[in-house]
C-alpha cells in the first residue's frame, strides 16, 4: 500500500533519461543505449537513497544551466528539489488566466500601458486606470 513511502520518485532528470531513451530504438544496437537509460530512471525512481539522487539532480541542473546560461536562460536551483510536483504550478496560471478570460476582458491604460481587468456583459464603461487616474471609455 505504502509502496513509495521512502523512495525518491519521479524527477526531471528520470524523465529527461525516459525521453532520451525513446531516441535510441532504431535498430538492435541503440536499442540497448535506450533500455540501459530507462533502466537508469528506473532506479533512481525506486531509489531509497534520497540525498544521492538528490545531488544527481543538482549535478544536472548544473550542468544544464551551463548548456543554457550561452543562450541567456537558466534552471532555478530553488525548485521544491526540482520534482514533477512543481510542473502543475505552472498550469495554474493558465489556469487562472482561462477562468479569468471568461469573466474579465484584460485590456491596456491608453496611456501608462497598465493592464486592467473589465467585467464582461457591461456594455460601455468609463474606465479609470488605477496607475495614472486617466478616464476612457470601454466596451466590453
């Protein structure tokens, strides 16, 4: 029942050594590059040592952010230990702009370029940006 209690689980190191694995089965031979790797993710899946695995994961981000850090992008270091628990956080935003979408219309200030949030179904309004106090009209 309790099968994971101890085990290190599912990171972005195991499933970039998943998608890798998937490149290598054209013939016989990469066939066993890919296997060798899934059994890899494999392990560190079911791993009981978390504080190693744990410090693969940051020798792998390090070595990612020295791959990106030419091309002016970064992986933050300070993920909850950078697990696949902090990948739906992203979704929440868009999330939360989808809900926002269909209640509000998010529209610019003329003039300072803030965005503002206008209730939908309100036919013409007079808007005042809460930046810069200038008034205009709006339909939404």
């Amino acid at each position: 029942m309790n099968f994971f209690y101890g085990r290190y689980g599912i990171d972005v190191l195991s499933l970039f050594l998943v998608i890798i694995s998937g490149f290598f089965n054209f013939n016989r031979y990469t066939n066993i590059i890919g296997l060798v790797l899934l059994l890899i993710a494999v392990f560190r899946t079911f791993s009981k040592n978390i504080s190693k695995r744990t410090s693969e994961l940051y020798k792998f981000i390090g070595f990612l952010n020295k791959i990106l850090n030419r091309f002016g992008k970064s992986i933050p270091y300070n993920l909850p230990i950078a697990k696949l628990d902090s990948i739906p956080v992203a979704f929440a935003h868009l999330k939360y702009k989808f809900t926002q979408y269909r209640k509000y219309k998010i529209v610019p200030c003329p003039k300072c370029g803030q965005k503002l949030r206008l209730p939908r179904g309100q036919k013409k309004i007079i808007v005042t940006c809460k930046r810069c106090s200038h008034e205009f009209r709006m339909k939404t």
